[in-house]
C-alpha cells in the first residue's frame, strides 16, 4: 500500500516546484505533482505492462505502464526513472540506453477510488529484450507484468479496455508507444 503521509512536490504549470505536501492531499485535492513512466518495449513490438495492485490508492487492479512513480522531492526526472525502475522490476537500468519520449500533463479522476492524479509526466522507453519471468514483482504494489502487441492497443473490446487505466488508450500515449516503436526498432 502506498504512503498517504509521503511528501510530494507540488508544481505549477511550468514545472516549477511551488511548495510540498502530502500523497494524499495531492490525490484528494487534484493538485499539480511529477511523474515519471517508463514503456519497456520488447523487440516484437509489443508493450509490457504492470498489473497494479488491488489495493492501489487509484486504478487499483489496472494495467499501467511498465515502470511508474511520483518523483520525490529534490530528486530529477531521471534519477527517478532509475530508482523506480530497480523497485518495480529488479532492473538496474542503464541511463544511456533509456530514451526520454516526451513531457506531458495529464489530469484523470479515478471513479473508484475518488481521487485525482494531476500531473506533468515524464514518458520513457527501453528497450526489454529479456523474459517478463525475468521481471521482479514488487511486493504489495503489483500484482505481476503482462504483454500486449502496440497495434492490437488501438482496438480492443470493451472487456478487454476495462483492464487498462483509460488514459493509456487515449491516442496521445498509443502515438507514445507508436514513437517508441520507431526510435528503438529502427
């Protein structure tokens, strides 16, 4: 279970840190915090994604991306990305060979849980050409990995939609992972 009391910078639209508060009051009160993602693309084209755990303080038991976190206070995108990475899948991953895709702001409300995540998002990919046996599940965040084809994203039944966050299969991220796709698989 995620930390209510951990603390959290708070932004503005710019990026810029405007103060610091708790996980909790950020979720509760929509309030404007960084994010990293990582899209571990294997060479077959297809998307791993995290089975987020059920007691998650939102999208609990939702496919999200590979690697995710709230970037600590004082701590850079990057440095972030790094430190999640090994927490969520065991992987110390080489900054040269993770690919920053984009920044972006993104706001969803979680009907389950009534909580809001505000943020600006730093979007990366790597390249995971190992087994997603291989990946280590981290206890009480996850509930394991699972694999899908990037072109089979833009097309699922309504069942099959149900399992993600909804923000996923919106066209922005699918143009993600289609960018993803071109810069590592040249």
């Amino acid at each position: 279970m995620s930390n209510p009391l951990e603390m959290l910078e708070v932004t503005d639209e710019n990026d810029n840190v405007v103060g610091l508060e708790t996980r909790a009051r950020i979720h509760q009160n929509g309030l404007l915090h960084r994010e990293i993602h990582i899209w571990f693309l294997t060479p077959k084209s297809e998307i791993i994604f995290q089975h987020r755990a059920k007691d998650k303080d939102t999208y609990p038991d939702k496919l999200d991306a590979t690697v995710g976190g709230h970037v600590e206070p004082k701590m850079s995108y990057e440095k972030t990305a790094v430190k999640e990475c090994k927490e969520e899948t065991g992987i110390d991953i080489d900054l040269n060979k993770l690919v920053f895709i984009k920044k972006m702001r993104k706001k969803s409300f979680d009907e389950a849980t009534g909580l809001t995540n505000n943020t600006i998002r730093s979007q990366y990919t790597y390249l995971y050409d190992g087994s997603i046996n291989d990946l280590q599940i981290e206890d009480g965040k996850s509930q394991g990995f699972v694999v899908w084809k990037i072109d089979d994203l833009s097309h699922l039944s309504e069942t099959d939609k149900n399992k993600f966050i909804p923000l996923i299969l919106e066209k922005d991220m699918l143009d993600i992972f289609n960018q993803a796709r071109e810069i590592l698989l040249k």
